[in-house]
C-alpha cells in the first residue's frame, strides 16, 4: 500500500467516522450527516495533507467539526 492510499484510508476512515458520531448526536440521517462534513471547512483541512489531521482520531477531529456545525459556520452548497 502506498503512502497515498495510506492517507486516503485514514482520511476515509475519520469521515466514516464522523458520519457515525453526527446521525448519533444530532440525530441526522445518513445524507444530511455527509452534506454536513463535506461542506465544512474541516473537510478541507482534513483533505490538506500538510495539516496532518489525517494522523489523528476520529474523536479529536469530530470535536472541531462539531464546533463548526454548532456555530453554523459551516457552508452548504
């Protein structure tokens, strides 16, 4: 397995993740919970190699993008 499909496991994993996390606490379904994170900033920074949240768990990033979603800072498209 290469170094990018390393990341790109570990970035799959923490959206799947996440998904899991925001149908649990804020009881969405399975499509808003994805429009959710793929339109957040935090998307972005996760997809950003070089901000190395790819390297962390599930639980920490959820934590920002649960901020982001509680502050409605987060854009839908």
């Amino acid at each position: 397995m290469t170094d990018e499909n390393k990341r790109a496991f570990l970035k799959n994993r923490i959206v799947d993740q996440m998904t899991l996390f925001l149908m649990r606490d804020f009881n969405l379904r399975l499509p808003e919970a994805l429009e959710v994170i793929y339109n957040s900033s935090l998307h972005l920074s996760l997809q950003n190699d070089d901000t190395g949240l790819y390297l962390e768990s599930p639980s920490y990033v959820y934590e920002y993008l649960k901020k982001e979603y509680l502050t409605g800072s987060y854009s839908v498209a």
